[in-house]
C-alpha cells in the first residue's frame, strides 16, 4: 500500500507554536530529509535526554540510521526506545528594523518513532549502500561493498516516517506597523551550504578519476530519492 | 571566578565513540557555538524524548535559549528539567574507496544540564541583545529594542556551559590498507555555509544602508564573543 501523501498530526507532531509554519506534507517532508547531511537524534538515556548528531539517509519511507554495534546509542536504539529526531537546513538570516523580529529562515523536519534493526543481509546491505548513496548518489556502485566483518560491526536501524512534522520559514523580515518608518535597514542575508571543488586523498593518491557528481555536487539541486516500484 | 579552560569530563559529557575525536576544551567548543545558527534542544516532554531546533547565543559561560512564554518547550524549560543541546557545523562529505569508510567532516558540541530562567529585566534586555548580535554583531544597537510588551510576551533560558564534550572529524578518509590499490578515487567534497549578497526588505523598502556586517557575512570568520572583563 503506498504511503499517504500527508502525515496523520497527532498531539505530538502538531506544531503548536506558528502552526502556519507547519507543514504535513510527506513531500515536503523527504526534500528537506534529501538534502540534510546530519540528523539530531533525541533518546532518553537513564533520565536525561541527549542530543546526538548522526549521518542518516531516507529510504523509501523510512529513515535509516547507523553506527558501530559497541556503541551506547545503537543498544539503545536496538531496545526499542522512541526517539526524536530533528534535520534543519538554514536558509538564511533575518534582520528586522525591531532586535524581537529577527529570525532566520530554515526549513526542518522533526519525526517521532521506534526504530527497528535492519538484520535481514539483503536488507542490511541495501540500507548501507542507500546511506552511501544519501551523500553521493550512486557512489555505494562505485567503492568497495562492505564485507563479512564490516557487516558485523555494523547496526543498522529504520525509524518509521509516520509521525512527522515539517516546519519553515521563508522570505523577508516580519515588522509591526510602527516600526516601518524606522531607519534601520531590513532584509534577508541568504545562507546555503555550498561545496567546492574536491580535494583529493593527500595520503594515498587515487588512482581514479573524479567522480562527476562530486565535481558538481549541490545538495539544494539533489534529485529526491524515489523507490523503485517494481 | 574565571571558568576553567577544559570541561570536567562526566558519564554523560565521555564520548566513548571514537574518543580520539572529542575534546573537552572550553575555547573549542565556544568557537563552534559561536559560528553555528542553530541549536537542536533534546527534552522529555511526558515520557517522549523531543529533538526541537532554535536559535541560541552564547554569552560568557552560559547558551541562551529563549521562545514565546505561551509555548510548551519554555513551560518545560521553566520547570528546570534536563536538557541536552547539539550544536553541528558540516564542513565536507569524505569519499573513502570502501563503502564503509565514506564520513562526514564536521565540528559538533553537546552541552547537557537545566535551564534557568532570566527574569531580571537589565540581564533580560542583555540576553535579547546577545541573541540578536550572535547572529549580527552589533545588530543589537542597530534595531529597536524591545519594548514591555514584547520582552512579557518572551522567556529567556540560561543554560549554564559545565557539562560540554565536542567531537570533531577532519581531513580525507581513513581506509584500510588493502583497499588503497582499488582504482575508486578518494579525497573530501568540502561544504560551507556560505552566505550571499543581502536581500533588502521587498514589501516596504529599508530607509537605511546595508550593515557593512551584513555584506561581508560569513560565519567562518566570526571573532569569538568575548567576555568584557570589568
């Protein structure tokens, strides 16, 4: 059964605070997740709440997320415990004639869930290529597949996309009416993650050509991953 | 007292993941909150761990949080609840010739403790003015400053900078010596946040000049907020 193409708000997704920000919008949603490097994973480890920067990628309606299987975070993960997980991309800086409107733009997606591990090999191996791929499409075809023992060392989790919630920000300041005749000057300065040109190992020269997506890699025009039907 | 120039290192605060990229020290971890926008906030709201981004500032020795007094995220922090705060700057995607070996480039601070609330109007007004200079320095003295309504209408938290670790990786990909004869090619696709030429306000044209910090902007070169010692 495909997917909705909007999210069911529960009392935990719905955005209360500037709810004409919020988006339910599974496309809206996977966008931003296409184009984000890091997610900001929330657990409970004993009482305390801990916010932990982690690679992911999405794959088809899941996120998936990764780490060595030694680590503290994956045996939480592997315990089925909810999470929360945040990615924002930062679009740009806000400066109002008043110090309380400044702002920035930005785009974020927030899901709640229960992760489960992925331990089926062919599933195993097809999330990991698919977490190469997240920052490079088609690279996981072109480096060395993992092997017995990296497989091992390996967790692999899939966090439902089902409980999400996007929020945005865009375009220029928001003033009080009173404050429009003041002098200060008021705008958007733009911010975007831009990469420049690929560096090579300086240790070990590669003996391979640059990879064409890598000379022109621009996460803001990444083509969304789509699954494919069979 | 000044603030000690390393953190204590605690249970929570001891990154056991790759311990060679972690750090504990003070002016580190205040250079990367310095430079980054956005701050993802981890909390229990019920018994549901929530990853919630906002825009922060450091002043001196505490990250300053602040929100509308209505939303549940202040009620929570006002309630002195254990937070923990993630702070990422993405500085490259590492493409190793094995799958596995592929990174990412980054500098990340993890703060954990409990918010105090700033009530004190002068210590309020100046918290206000840090956040809005964090994301412009001087922008504070350049804007209107908030008036009694909008400085009820808003709570500012205090989180005090105790319990910090920072993890960081950089350079190009670390690979296993059999895999450096394989013809992958391998090296680093640097990122930054890049800023471009500010946007004036569209719906009512800004009387004054652009900032000059505005045309310039970029957060790599920011100068570190420092202190005024008395």
């Amino acid at each position: 059964m495909p997917a909705s193409t909007t999210f069911t708000v529960t009392p935990e997704t719905q955005v209360r605070r500037r709810p004409e920000r919020a988006s339910y919008d599974r496309a809206a949603a996977y966008a931003i997740l296409d184009e984000g490097l890091v997610a900001t994973v929330a657990f409970v480890a004993g009482e305390t709440p801990c916010a932990i920067p982690m690679a992911y990628a999405r794959h088809a309606d899941v996120l998936l997320l990764h780490g060595a299987s030694s680590s503290r975070l994956q045996r939480l993960l592997a315990g089925g415990g909810r999470v929360g997980v945040a990615v924002t991309l930062v679009d740009g800086v806000v400066l109002a004639r008043s110090a309380m409107h400044h702002s920035l733009n930005y785009r974020s997606v927030v899901v709640f869930g229960q992760c489960s591990e992925v331990v089926e090999e062919g599933e195993k191996l097809a999330a990991l290529a698919r977490l190469v791929d997240h920052v490079l499409p088609g690279r996981s075809a072109e480096s060395r597949p993992p092997n017995a023992l990296e497989l091992r060392a390996t967790r692999v989790f899939a966090l439902p996309l089902e409980e999400v919630s996007v929020k945005c920000r865009s375009g220029g300041p928001l003033e009080d009416a009173d404050d429009l005749g003041l002098s200060h000057w008021a705008g958007v300065i733009p911010l975007e993650l831009r990469a420049s040109a690929p560096l090579a190992d300086a240790l070990h020269a590669p003996r391979g050509a640059v990879p064409a997506a890598a000379v022109a890699y621009d996460r803001r025009r990444f083509v969304p991953f789509k699954e494919v039907v069979p």
